[in-house]
C-alpha cells in the first residue's frame, strides 16, 4: 500500500526522535564577512530583514485570517505607510522563512494565552519596528553551505556570502539542521543547529571540592586557585564619554550619536568575550573530574554590596556557577552549610571574618587555608548526605575516623603555598605563575 504525504511525515519524524536519543546538540555561531561584500549584496541582506518585518506586521494586523501557510505564498503585502495602505512586494523573502515567521507568532500568542491563564494583565501583540532573526527551517533548501560559501532561499546566487571560522564545523559524522541568520550591530551572524553521536568522555575518577570567593575567584580542595579580572578598557571609558556629552543635545537622534553607540557595545562585547574564554577555560578543567562538589553561593548578593560589586562584575563568574550547577557529575550543597566555619581537623564551628586569610582553630590549634579547607569540607558534606555514591567512596567518612583517613588524602595541602592562575587582561590565559 502506498502511504500518503502525512504518514510519511509521522514515519520520519519518528524515526528522527528515536535518532536523536543517540546524538548531542550544539549550536555554532559563524560571523558573514561584512568587510568583503558589495554594496548590491549588503542592500539584499538588510532587504531581506525588512521584508521580514513587513510580513510580520501584516500577519499581526489580522492574525485570524492571515496566520496559515496558504497567506506565505503571497508576493504582495499590504502595509500601512503614515496614513495610506501600500502594496510592498516580497523579492527575497522566501516561504519557508515566512513559515518560520508564522511559528514565531504562534509561540508569542501562546506564551500570552498562559500569562492570561494565570491572571496577568495582557496585551495584544504589537507591531515590530525592526527584525533582527530569521528562522532557516531546512538545510539543503532554506539555506546551504559549500565550504565557506552560504546561499539562502530567494537570495540572488550571483552575490556570494562567505563565512568565518567554518573549521569548527569540520566534525566526522556532523548533522545540519536548523539555523538563525541574525542581524546586530556589529554585522550579520549565523548561528547553526548541528547534531552529533554522543562520544563517551574519558573522565578521571577523582572528586574535587570548589570554593568561590572574591579575592580568589575559585580554590579547588588540590590546592590550586585561579585569580582574574577583565575591567574596563581606557578605550571604553573614553567612547562613554563622548556619548555622555552627546545625551540630552539635538546630536541624541542622529547618525552620529548611533555610530558611537555601535563603537561602544563593540568594546563591551569585546571584554565580555575576553571574560568567557576565561570562564570556558576554567569549565573545561573541571569537567573532566567524575564529581565536583560545590555550594550554592550568593553571588548576587555580593554584586550588590558597594565593595565587592565592580569584582564580582569583571569577572563574570555568576556565569560559571550556572554552567556548573546544570552538569551531571556537580554536587550542589545548600547555602546555609557551614563550610568555611567548620574546622576539617576536629568538626569545630568557629566564627572567621573576611579579613582572617587562615582558619586558626581553638581547640585543635590548628592552622591552615581557609579557602582550600571550605573546598574539602565541601567534599565531607557530600559524602555526609549521600550525595555520592557508595562505590565512588574511596576513604571512610566517617566522624571517628575523618581525622585519620580523609586528612592523609590531603596531608600535603596544609602548609603548601597556594599557586596561582593569574589571567589578567595583558597575560595569556594558559600562564601558570
């Protein structure tokens, strides 16, 4: 018997699903060059986003009859134009892309309907005064790629697109799927859904406590801590003030007061990108260890406070903490546990303050790090509320014994100078120092 269109799509998406159980996601992001393209080239990309707005304005002016597939074979779009209604045509948009506009709307309604449900006070969507994304719902049709060459549906083959960094995509047994063709102020992006098989990772079998601070970023229970900062550029402080001046004047809405606006998120995105190489690097280390165990620091609280606020803002590690905490082999303790407070010899809670570098105890007397001992008690509070497996135990925990086998794990950390991964803006991120 021969299947009709819409069994054969159920067939396929189901065998898609099942296919996809075996595989890991990942977006890549591609920059278009912008410096090498033509003025006819440059037009037809920043045409093609605001066709994009045009139809999607026109689909929200009467979302009841013009939300369906048959209204995204139309060429000819009424909008309105100060007081008249005009004709535009759609030369580049194509009707896939307008699928995915129509999809956009559809989950913007949706997300309305349940805010409405919950009793929230909600609006009507609005028309949009730009589009900065464009759905490209199919590799192969809606977009393809040869080398570094991208073409898009409805997009003049004469004019050639080419793309940066396309190395990342040379992965064995890589599949394309979806994509975002995204348009910012510093150029036009693509950003690429790819599916690939999962490859066992080859992990360590040790556990590793870690601690967050503001003078030490982060110390690991093996005596290393990493420090950095990524502050504000002489280069950013000079383009704000020249953006400060130009707020409040006539200047405020012109073309020059945008192109310094442009230079100035240019130099942010550029020390944000700094601070996540840094961040990336350091995940990259702890992801190989089978268990990290950490706590639930208040980092927002300490963004807050006027003293560690401009620290904690140059370093970004609030980030971290949430790449962290969503892997599988993290162990995330409660705020509330006493981790610094407690003494890793003899169990004993003593108040320490902020300005006191060694945990000094007074009844075992004994002296050691404070940040590396909140590291290991990291470890010793898992270990105390089954956190961790039994056969991931590799020394008893218990509180008779947690002075005689935990402490001869670490024995060589009391008294060890803490080293240092000093990654300052000027420094190359791999200098050990």
């Amino acid at each position: 018997m021969c299947l009709s269109k819409s069994e054969k799509i159920k067939n396929s998406l189901k065998k898609t699903k099942e296919k996809r159980k075996t595989q890991i996601c990942r977006v890549f992001e591609l920059k278009i060059q912008t410096n090498k393209l033509s003025k006819t080239t440059l037009y037809y990309l920043n045409r093609l986003f605001l066709e994009a707005k045009w139809y999607e304005n026109s689909v929200i002016s009467d979302i009841q009859k013009n939300l369906n597939d048959e209204y995204a074979k139309n060429k000819i779009v009424p909008i309105k134009y100060i007081y008249n209604m005009e004709q535009r045509n759609l030369y580049i948009l194509s009707s896939q892309m307008k699928q995915g506009i129509n999809k956009k709307i559809q989950g913007s309604l949706r997300t309305l309907s349940s805010l409405k449900k919950k009793k929230k006070k909600v609006g009507r969507l609005k028309y949009r005064k730009s589009v900065d994304s464009i759905d490209l719902k199919q590799y192969g049709i809606t977009y393809k790629l040869k080398k570094n060459k991208l073409s898009l549906q409805g997009f003049p083959n004469i004019l050639p697109l080419t793309l940066n960094s396309m190395k990342q995509l040379n992965i064995q047994d890589i599949e394309l799927a979806n994509a975002k063709l995204i348009k910012t102020f510093d150029g036009f992006y693509l950003k690429i859904t790819t599916y690939m098989p999962k490859s066992e990772q080859k992990k360590n079998d040790k556990i590793i406590g870690l601690d967050m601070g503001i003078k030490n970023q982060i110390t690991l229970s093996n005596g290393l801590s990493f420090q950095y900062k990524i502050s504000e550029t002489k280069k950013l402080k000079r383009l704000q003030r020249k953006l400060s001046k130009k707020k409040g004047t006539k200047e405020e809405k012109s073309k020059n007061f945008n192109k310094q606006l442009k230079k100035v998120k240019k130099e942010y995105k550029k020390i944000t990108h700094q601070r996540n190489n840094i961040n990336n690097h350091i995940f990259s280390y702890l992801k190989e260890y089978k268990y990290i165990c950490m706590q639930d620091e208040m980092i927002k609280s300490w963004h807050s406070t006027k003293m560690f606020g401009r620290t904690i803002q140059y370093t970004g590690i609030g980030k971290l903490k949430a790449k962290l905490k969503n892997l599988d082999a993290s162990n995330v303790l409660s705020r509330t546990v006493a981790t610094t407070k407690t003494c890793i010899y003899c169990n004993n809670k003593y108040s320490i303050s902020l300005k006191e570098r060694k945990y000094n105890c007074p009844e075992c007397h004994k002296k050691y790090n404070r940040d590396i001992g909140s590291a290991i008690n990291m470890i010793l509070f898992s270990f105390e509320e089954e956190r961790i497996p039994m056969e991931d135990r590799k020394f008893k925990t218990t509180p008779v014994e947690k002075q005689t086998s935990v402490l001869k794990k670490w024995k060589k950390i009391h008294g060890l100078n803490v080293s240092y991964t000093s990654w300052k803006q000027e420094a190359s991120p791999f200098r050990v120092g």
